[in-house]
C-alpha cells in the first residue's frame, strides 16, 4: 500500500514530464520503468543478461526473442498483450519473477507491454497473434480424475513428469531449456509453484499453448488429429490439479508432536508406517543459502513436511520431502555438473563433486533458551551452538553433531550416538524418520527435550544431484517442535460437567420463572 | 542401418508423399513471400533455363582419425530399441568407408543473383522412427512446406528454436500423426529437438533458393540447374563448425568440388542459435550471434 501511495504521489507531482516522454521516441515512457524495475535482471538491451540473472535458473526472459511461456496463443506465436500484461501482473511462480500489480500503476505496466514489444522485431513483422478458444471447465468429479489419469499414462506426460508428478520421469535428467542450460520438468503435486499458475484453467491452457522456451510442447494437435477429446483434455487438466492439495499449503510455526502413549503399538519404526497418513503434517518452507559463501541461488528441495510424535520416552519426526532422484545417481551426474557451471562455480567455490549424496539436517539448539534469543540459523556460532541431526544418502544413517557455524559441524563419538534414522525413497520422495530417546546420558553433547516443552528446530536439505554440496544448501528459519502431553480425563470431564451443571442451573430458573408467571393474574 | 539419403532422392520421396498429405499452408510460415506461394496456389516458374544451367558435383572428405560414433541406450523405449536393433548411434559424426563426412549441409552463400524468384519445391518429410530424426540434416527453401510425422509409437515432442524464424514445441504422443510447417526467413541452422529422448537431434537449414544439399553416407553431394557464374559454397557440420569453397560454374558443366573436414575442428564455434556464454571470471554472458 505504502509503495503505490508513493507511486501515485509521484503520478500527482509529476504529470508533465511523463506525458512527455510518452511521445519521445529515444526515451519511451516504458523504457523509464524498465530501466528501473526490470533492467537489473532483464538487462537494458532485454537480452536477459542483467547483473541478476547469472543466480537464477531459469534465467530471465530475453525479449529480443519474443519467446514467452504464459500465453492464450499457439507454439512459437507471439502473445497477445494481455498475455503480458498477466505476468507482468502476477509473476511466474517457481521463479525469480515477482508480480508487479502492486508496485507499478496501471499505466506504467502498459507503457512497459509497449515497451517489452518494442525489443522484438518479431512484433513488427508479424500479424497481431490470434487467441486460442478456450472451452470452460467442466465440473470435476471423480470419473473425470480417473479418466485423466488414464490419459496422463497414454500421453505420456510421465516421461519427464514422473508417474507420481514429482518430475522423476526418465527423461527428466536431460531436460534443457531454450538457452540450452539444465531445466526441471514442473513437479506436478505442488500447484502452488506452477510458473503459469495453477487453476485447472491454467493447467489445461499450459496444455493447450506449451512454454515455449522450455520443453514442455503444445498437446493441441491431439486434439486436431482425433487422438483425445477437448473434454480429456480438461480431465488431465483435473487429474493434474488433484495431485495437490486442495489448498496451497499454510505455514504454521508450532510443530506438534502428539503424545501417543503406550497404546496402537507406540512410536512408528518405519516411515513408510500406515499410521504416518493420520499424523498432522506441517509445511516448511525452504530457501536458498545466500548468507555464507559459497552461496547457493538454485535450490532443489523448495519445502519439507515434517511430522512428529512422541511417547513421554522417545521422539519420532518423520520428514518427507520430493526430490526427483536418489543421488548419487550416474544419470544425473552431467546434468549436476551442468548446474553447478551455470550457477558460477569459479566466483562461489562449489564444492560439489560427482557423487555428492542428498542430505538432510534437523537443527536444535544445544541448550534449550531461557528467553527468545536462539542460535544464528545456520547451525549456530561461538557463543550458541546448534544440535545437528545429519542425515545423508550414501551413508543411509544420521549422526549427532554440535556446529559452531555453517559447516562446523563435529560428529559425536561412536560411543555417544543417540539418534537413529530410517530413509526410504520413492517415486520422487525421501521419507527419513529420526528417532532419539527425549533424555539422553550425555547432556553436555546432546540437546535434552523435558516433557511437555517446546523446542526450537529448523531444517536443511541438499540435493547432490542438483550440485549441491557444502554450504549450498536449502534452509529453512526456526520453527518450533511442541512435545504435547496427554490430555489428563480431568481436562475432558471438567467443561463436560461445568456445560451439565449450567445447563440443570438455566432450566431450574427458566421453570422457575415461567411458574412465576403464571402465578401473577393480569400479565398476557 | 540409417540411410541419409541425397537432396534429390529426399524431394522425391517428399513429391511422392504429397500427394497423400495434399497442401497444408504453413502456419509457421505465413507472411513468407515463398509460405504465401502454397498458400495462394501461385505457381512461379523455375527462372533458371536448364539448357544454360550447369551443376556442382561435391564430396565432404574428412582426415584424421575417425571418432567412434558413442552408442545410444535405447532401454527406456523398448519398440525403438527394437526399430534400431539396439544399435544405435549418435548421429553427430559419421563418416563413411571412403573417409566421405554425413550430414553436411552444403548451399550457395554468395553470388547468386537476388533477384532471382525461385518456386518454394516440393514438400519434404522430416520422420521419427526407431527414436531417431529420418533425415537428420534436412534442406529447405524459405517457404518451403515441411511435414514432421511420426512412425513411433511412443511420445516425442518436436522442439524447434530457430533465432531468425518463429519457433515452435508440439507433441506426437500417437503414431501417424503429422503436421506441416515452413520457415519464411533464411536460416542456417536451425536446431530441432526431441526433449522425451535427449538423444534425438536434427538440423534444418532454410535458404533463400534451392541451391542447398546434404552429403549422403560417402560424403557425396550435388546441386543442379545453377546459372553460369562463380559462387561462394558453404558446408555446415554440427560439430566441425563451417568451411567455404569457391566455385565457377559453366553452362552445360559440372564443377567438381571438394570439402575438408578433419578432428582439429571440433569445437569451433557452429554458427547456429542462440549460444549462450558464460563468463564466470567477469561475470557476463554473451550470446554467439549466427550469421548467414
């Protein structure tokens, strides 16, 4: 609110000039907010070579191409204005692109689709491009799911999407875009992250156009040649969207670990246990580590589910998060080296080889905090050390260790280990499950957990086959792990009885009132 | 197991299959002076006279050691495994029994006359078939109509990133099934690729006129019907970069012409884009510009 009062601010103060510019051929209207707001990433000739875009992948569009992935037109046609008009609005989620609705003015945001056109002699020399027609979509049902299904397996989206949609399909190793740099297939269980939205409107459009610039192709022909219905086309489209949640997940900073007692057979020893599906799951946002070189601007695992019980002995966090491969994998190895060259190993140092594991940490601090101040995020410093759980692919077991600082992590003696964890992957997911008694003998070494506390925790993860080693890692802030205690039957029968007994009190005085009334002659 | 088979032998399959696949305007192409030739029925005639023509006779010769073409592990597509015997090879240097170098796109850079209006041809046929582009080097005239079809029976996707021309993405997840496209603007090359099998390449190059052919197996090329005069011939390899060669061409003759080819080549820049550079010492990319 605060930047688009200012806009408007300068809007009101500044009328004259910016009418002027509007009719200056050397210096367009548009080209000002460019400059400003687009340039750094975009670059000023729209090559998409902006001192920005060498941290992200993908890189920023080139404009000069005129190639643009959210459209209502065909494979390799122009847009149309509004097309661009709508990312510029909204952004591309999954990438480095923000929305813009809220920071520029309407006007501001047309002069800018002037200006983005005028990059691209494609935009003089070609016919205004025509929209697609677009049928409305029908109701979901679940006939409608099952038939999509059917067709995601017959068209074979699973060859770069995987069977599961976590994007694990055999073809996604060697995946490129446009600028012939490494590209992920979308991961299809996370809407939320789809860079041409995730409507089932957006699915089926994506559907119908393709994004052109990456390799994701325009499946209208199947239409034309009689291969599936329009109305398939928009079960796929169901079928894709119900392989998220029906909402975007929301974050919650509290995770709760229930206390399961000693019934239903204690704490689940598998993370693949049936009884994992009804345990409450909690979404964790991860971002890259841009604080410490080398930092790391192209991270994989983009979020985590953590969930956990706990039985007044042990803890239990099963984290479960989508990873298209288990590393080290051969497969993935020239794609990984092709990550780590285009993210700029010789100004960050990566220290990424051929063979890197994926690897997870669950952080705590050393000591439980008496006030607020917790250790610095990334595992801790000098003065307030962090607990590590290290987990990791190739060795398939966690280890305690104390960190003083990213990196700095120290492994606990053999003798002194009390953590143990069982990993499973599958159809593009990790499941590791941590487990550690709440007390341990060594205090010293290892955080203690007293019953009924609640304990900062925050998490980071790598992917090996992503070129993620070291320092360059996905991390989340803290969160905090609230170990429940069981709920006493006082505490069920108290509001029980306080309800029974208000309820007896308000029918004693409601008779005893109407009785009253009865009793007094000359009231209707 | 592949036949890369010469310009002339490619036409005249791609006549034959014309007559079954009848005219389809290119969408890619419209606004083209040649896409507009087909889409409005204009028939222009072969300005050459042939009796005063005369005609280039070419071989690509390569030197030096001959790479062991890497093999291609078909094991995920087991119908094309099974199309290809399991013998798969990239495609990206072939060289035939008689040192002769596949898949060189040779046309005429310079000297012909612009004037000169030439009919779009016939159209040709880029096919899919044992998961590998049927041919892998394919010729065109600007406007000239180009059918992609596919005789697999799995998914491919054909991914064309031309810089000078519009690209496009579209799926062939069905055997048979087929579209036309062209290319109204002069290109050399343009990449096309298959994103399912990361294997699958093939290049197109577009011409101003007709005077473009690729090396077969033995590295054996012609170009016919050209007018008298002398002319700058470019041979195009996707890993050996260029090479050019003048030439003069007589009436009623035929001009013999020889290309080089050899190892120390490889890694020369391939005019085809966009190339994308990264710097990392100073920070900045640069893109190679390609230049017909």
């Amino acid at each position: 609110m605060g930047t688009r009062a200012l806009v408007m601010a300068a809007y009101l103060l500044l009328p004259l000039p910016l009418a002027a510019q509007e009719t200056d051929n050397e210096n367009p209207a548009g080209k000002v907010v460019y400059d400003r707001w687009c340039a750094g990433c975009h670059g000023t000739d729209g090559r998409g070579e902006g001192p920005g875009a060498l941290t992200m992948l993908p890189r920023p569009r080139d404009f000069t191409r005129a190639l643009y992935q959210v459209r209502t037109t065909g494979s390799g046609e122009l847009p149309t204005d509004d097309d661009i008009m709508h990312v510029i609005n909204v952004g591309m989620p999954g990438t480095a692109m923000p929305g813009w609705e809220d920071l520029l003015s309407s006007q501001e945001r047309e002069d800018l689709v002037t200006y983005l056109k005028s990059m691209s002699r494609f935009f003089n020399s070609s016919p205004p491009p025509a929209q697609l027609e677009f049928s409305n979509a029908p109701r979901v049902s679940d006939d409608r799911i099952a038939e999509g299904a059917e067709i995601y397996e017959q068209v074979e989206c699973s060859k770069c999407h995987g069977r599961s949609g976590r994007a694990d399909g055999p073809s996604a190793p060697t995946q490129k875009d446009d600028s012939d740099l490494p590209i992920y297939p979308a991961n299809l269980t996370q809407n939320w992250r789809f860079n041409g939205g995730g409507t089932v409107e957006d699915i089926y459009r994506v559907l119908r156009t393709g994004l052109d610039g990456t390799p994701m192709p325009t499946f209208s022909d199947l239409i034309d040649a009689g291969v599936i219905t329009d109305d398939q086309l928009w079960n796929l489209a169901h079928y894709v969207r119900s392989l998220s949640p029906e909402e975007s997940p929301r974050i919650r900073e509290v995770i709760t670990a229930a206390n399961v007692g000693d019934g239903e057979g204690g704490l689940p020893t598998s993370p693949t246990d049936e009884r994992w599906e009804t345990v409450d799951k909690f979404y964790i946002p991860l971002v890259g580590q841009i604080v410490v070189k080398p930092r790391w601007f192209n991270p994989r695992v983009q979020n985590l589910w953590v969930q956990a019980l706990h039985d007044s002995a042990d803890v239990a966090m099963l984290v479960s998060w989508s990873d298209p491969s288990r590393s080290p994998n051969e497969e993935w190895a020239p794609f990984a080296q092709q990550i780590v060259e285009a993210m700029g190993p010789k100004d960050e140092g990566s220290t990424w080889a051929p063979g890197a594991p994926d690897q997870l940490v669950v952080q705590f601090p050393l000591t439980l905090p008496t006030g607020m101040e917790r250790p610095y995020f990334l595992q801790g410093d000098a003065r307030r050390p962090a607990y590590l759980w290290s987990w990791r692919s190739d060795h398939d077991r966690a280890v305690e260790m104390v960190a003083r600082g990213l990196g700095t992590g120290q492994e606990q003696p053999a003798s002194s280990q009390q953590v143990s964890a069982e990993a499973a992957w599958a159809d593009g997911e990790w499941r590791v499950l941590f487990r550690r008694s709440l007390a341990t003998p060594d205090s010293t070494s290892d955080l203690q957990m007293p019953r009924a506390t609640v304990v900062p925790v925050a998490f980071q993860a790598w992917d090996g086959n992503n070129g993620e080693a070291g320092n360059q890692a996905a991390v989340s802030t803290w969160y905090f792990l609230a170990l429940e205690e069981p709920v006493p039957v006082t505490v069920l029968i108290t509001p029980l009885a306080a309800f029974l007994l208000t309820a007896v009190l308000g029918l004693v005085v409601v008779t005893r009132a109407q009785r009253r009334e009865k009793e007094i002659p000359g009231r209707n | 197991m592949l036949e890369i088979s010469g310009n002339k032998g490619l036409v005249a399959f791609a006549s034959l299959f014309a007559l079954t696949a009848g005219c389809g305007g290119g969408e890619a192409g419209s606004g083209a002076a040649g896409g507009d030739q087909a889409a409005a029925g204009v028939v222009v005639e072969h300005p050459v006279d042939a009796a005063t023509a005369g005609s280039v006779s070419g071989t690509v010769a390569f030197s030096g050691d001959v790479p062991t073409p890497a093999a291609i592990d078909m094991s995920d597509e087991p119908s094309c495994q099974e199309e290809t015997g399991g013998t798969a090879v990239s495609e990206s240097v072939l060289v035939g029994s008689e040192g002769g170098l596949a898949n060189v796109f040779v046309y005429v850079k310079e000297g012909l006359d612009s004037s000169l209006e030439f009919p779009t041809g016939d159209p040709v046929v880029l096919d899919q078939k044992g998961c590998t582009y049927l041919p892998h080097v394919v010729g065109l005239s600007m406007g000239q109509q180009l059918t992609v079809r596919n005789s697999d029976e799995v998914l491919h996707n054909i991914n064309a990133t031309p810089t000078e021309n519009r690209g496009f993405n579209r799926s062939q997840p069905q055997v048979g099934m087929e579209f036309e496209t062209s290319f109204p603007t002069p290109e050399v090359m343009i990449p096309i690729r298959c994103d399912v099998h990361g294997w699958m390449d093939a290049y197109v190059g577009v011409t101003p006129h007709p005077y473009h052919a690729v090396s077969d197996a033995n590295g054996v090329f012609a170009m016919d019907r050209l007018p008298p005069g002398d002319y700058l011939l470019e041979a195009w390899h996707e890993l050996y970069g260029t090479t050019t060669q003048s030439v003069t061409v007589e009436q009623g003759g035929t001009t013999s012409v020889t290309f080089e080819f050899n190892e120390a080549m490889a890694g020369q820049p391939v005019p085809m884009g966009p190339v994308l550079v990264v710097d990392h010492t100073t920070g900045t990319m640069h893109r190679t510009i390609p230049r017909l």
